[in-house]
C-alpha cells in the first residue's frame, strides 16, 4: 500500500528543491545530539511551526524507526489506527513503513488496530516525515493516530509500543506529533502551557491530564504525549527538555488569537 501525500503545497512545499531549502533552514545539523527515547513535534504549517519542529528533530541521535503518534483531524477510520505496510511518499521520495514492528504493536494491543482510512486525509504524521526523510533518507517509520480517549487507553498503547520495542530489540524514537494551545491570546497560551510543559518535564502523564481538564487546555498533543511518557518510563527515559516554544503570532504578528507549539525531547542520558 502506498501513501500518497495529501498536504505537499499547502502545509510544506510541494517542490523538492524548495522543501530542502526550507528544511534546511529549521534543521541544524551541527547541534548537540541526544539519546532520545522520544519528543514532542508540533504539525502545523511549516511556515508557523517549523522552527519549533526542526530545533526539536535537530537534538535527536537518530535511530532506525520512527514511531510517529498523531491525534485524529478527521474522525475517519478506527480510532487507534496503525497503518501496517508498504510506503509513505513525499517530495523527497518514499519512507518504508516498518512492517514488522507496526505489526508488533498491533497484535500486543488491545486498542490499535490495522488501518488505513484514518491515514487518509491527516497531516499529523505526514508532515513529519519530510523532517525524517532530510535528516536520514532510508529512516523507517510506523504511522499511528489516535481518536479522543482516556487516558486508560492512551497508556495501553503506550505500554504496548514500549513491549514491541523491547521485544524486537529494535532502534525506534516515538514521535508524539501535535501543537499546544489553539485561538487564545499569546499570554493565555503561554501561561496555560508551561503547565502542561512541567508535567511533562516531570513525566507525569497523570498531571498533565489533570492540568489539561482543569485548566482547559486546548492541545491536540494530549493523547500522543501521554502514550509516549508511558512508553518512555518503560524505556528508560531520565529526564525530559523544553527545547523552543513558540505560536503563530510569531509568523504572522497577531498575538490576539494563536496556536502555541512546544519542541520537547525525552532523553536516556539524565536531564
């Protein structure tokens, strides 16, 4: 099965040579490398979110396979869908989907489930993979999209995703993909997400679900991140980073109603 892109020319360039040049202004090749469990990306629109994106994908020491976890945009499919096989393009050329491990985290779950209709029309794992490809071209990648859930369920697929990792003694980064605050004023986002941001620090998913309902947060990175801090405790995670927030007003001037987005990495070496 191949995926075709759905977003090239809207949220990044749909020209390979320009996606390059753009890429290669968010990327820093030279910055200091980390040994990552995971991190925390934002998917919006290269434009508004790629410098938090590539300061955050710069850190990591790359391995293998990405596990990339977005939340639903669409509703369509079954609600914890792994895309199991075959190819993901993009300007730059084909990904490999990690059949062998996609396939793992299905059978171990009681959740996540073959699919591919969810994949169809969402942007948060594809605009991902252009990050991937740039950095590592022959990188391998296991597509993962989560509808609304308990927490309950988040941590399922989270233990399960830690389990096929370590059962298959494979090279694997998890990539929870998904912005922070959405149309609040700067500050208000700011303010609101700094909280969700020391409870991630902290790898405590419990505090940050308690803090996003009580403090009505909109982030559509809920469920992803709390899956991967689950995963990263099994996986040996130390500490975690704060890498660059920014918002939308940073691109366009208007800070009267913003998307926020964090870059934050889960690193095995100590905080």
């Amino acid at each position: 099965m191949i995926r075709n892109p759905t977003v090239a020319g809207y949220f990044y360039p749909a020209s390979p040579a320009e996606l390059k040049t753009t890429l290669a202004k968010y990327v820093d090749k030279t910055a200091p490398k980390e040994e990552v469990v995971g991190l925390l990306m934002p998917h919006a629109g290269y434009i508004y979110s790629g410098a938090v994106a590539g300061a955050a994908i710069s850190r990591v020491s790359f391995k293998d396979t990405f596990i990339v976890i977005g939340p639903s945009h669409s509703g369509l499919g079954k609600p914890f869908s792994v895309w199991p096989e075959g190819t993901w393009k993009t300007p730059l050329g084909e990904v490999e989907v990690d059949e062998e491990l996609a396939r793992k985290i299905i059978e171990l779950s009681k959740y996540a489930e073959e699919d591919y209709l969810a994949h169809e029309d969402e942007h948060a794992v594809e605009v991902q993979v252009p990050f991937l490809q740039y950095i590592k071209s022959d990188v391998k990648i296991v597509p993962i999209i989560l509808a609304g859930a308990s927490d309950v369920i988040y941590k399922e697929i989270g233990h399960t995703v830690a389990r096929a990792i370590k059962g298959l003694k494979r090279g694997a980064v998890i990539l929870a993909s998904g912005d922070m605050t959405h149309y609040e004023p700067a500050e208000v986002a700011r303010e609101k997400d700094m909280k969700a941001v020391e409870a991630m620090l902290s790898l405590d998913a419990d505090e940050l679900t308690q803090r996003y309902n009580n403090l009505h947060i909109t982030m559509c990175a809920h469920g992803p991140v709390v899956t991967l801090i689950t995963a990263a405790k099994e996986l040996g995670v130390n500490g975690a980073e704060l890498i660059k927030y920014q918002n939308s007003g940073d691109a366009t001037g208007d800070y009267s109603s913003v998307v926020a987005y964090a870059g934050v990495i889960f690193k095995k070496g100590g905080t």
